[in-house]
C-alpha cells in the first residue's frame, strides 16, 4: 500500500514537472481571452530591412522584431533583432533575462565578449559571415572595431527576451539607486556618482 501510493506520488510529481508552464516570457503578462481573430499582418514585420539609425552617443542601435511588434509570435518562443553600429559603435553591457542569444554578422568586423559568473571574460573578434553565442542572463556586450558601418542579426529563445544594460539600470532607475549603494558598490563618491547620474539620464 505505501509502495503504491509513493508511486503514484511520484508520478504525480513526473507529471507537474512535465506539464508545467514555461519560464516567465515578459515581465507581466494580462491575458485576453476575448479575442480569437487574427490575420497576416500579426505574422509580419519589415522592420529589419533596413539600418537603424546609430547617430547617438553609443553609436548602436538595436531594432527588435519580438512580440510586441508581430503579435503571432506569442507563445512561439523565438523573435530577432538587427543591430547597427557606427564606426566603432558600442552595444553596451548588457543582459537577456529570459534568453539565450545567437548573432550573426551581416557585414563588419566586431569585438564581442561575455562574462561569466565566475567573472571570466569570453570574447572574440568576428566578421561578416560567423556567428557568436551569448549565454542566457550572462552580462555581454558587441563593439565595432572598424572605422566602417557593421550589423548583425540576433536571433533568441524568447518571444520577448528582455534587456538591462548595466549601466542604464544602476544609474537610471526610476526611482533612483541611492547614490550611497552605487558610491560604496564602484568605489567612487557621491558627486562621480551623481556625474554618471546625469550624463545617462533619459533625454527630454
């Protein structure tokens, strides 16, 4: 008697592994249960045709084509993004919370590197037609070594991945760090801290 229920528990047990739920695909995500219809344009996105426009301070720029611009992605658990970069653009650091992330060099030559959680560096130089694996939630980041244009195409294991870039999120969060946290974190004092603050602070 007690052989079979403790296999018939543990089945139970098999079972709710099996069949539970996926990770978190968003950070919040409110069913609509009403809708049912759908057509081509939910399956569809042009977006990634063409450069982005990387005159900005980092000299990147980062086009997503996820769930939230091609709605028949949900559930799928895949979406893309191009990345351009100016001579000697910088995709900062920065991390996937839900995905593991594959790029491809469309054209250019990039330095591009993860770390891991035992803080080793992983990095390689790759041009046009070579491919580089960043590993789920692991800090990395892409730099343009040549005074040329370059791009890539990411590819993830998300509808939505999800980003932090570091530096943005320690000291742009709103509210605030506090700016004792972040001083005594970097090693530096509260006017650097407030420097930093003010140069990431979100453009009006």
């Amino acid at each position: 008697m007690v052989a079979t229920v403790v296999t018939v528990m543990s089945f139970a047990v098999f079972l709710g592994v099996v069949s539970a739920d996926p990770d978190m695909l968003q950070d919040v995500c409110v069913a609509d249960l009403a809708s049912t219809t759908f057509n081509e344009t939910d399956f569809f996105f042009a977006g990634l045709a063409k450069p982005g426009l990387t005159n900005n301070t980092l000299g990147s720029l980062v086009t997503a084509a996820n769930v939230e611009e091609i709605p028949g992605l949900n559930t799928l658990g895949v979406s893309l993004a191009r990345i351009d970069y100016a001579p000697y653009g910088l995709n900062p650091p920065h991390t996937h919370p839900r995905a593991t992330e594959v790029v491809f060099v469309l054209y250019g030559e990039l330095y591009i590197g993860f770390i891991t959680t035992a803080n080793v560096l992983v990095a390689k130089t790759i041009k046009a037609g070579e491919i580089f694996v960043f590993p789920r939630g692991l800090v990395h980041f892409q730099k343009n070594v040549l005074d040329a244009p370059a791009a890539v195409i990411a590819a993830f294991n998300s509808q939505l991945p999800g980003v932090q870039a570091i530096a943005t999120t320690l000291f742009a969060a709103t509210p605030p760090v506090p700016d004792d946290v972040l001083a005594m974190a970097f090693q530096i004092d509260a006017q650097q801290v407030e420097m930093i603050k003010a140069k990431l602070a979100p453009k009006s």
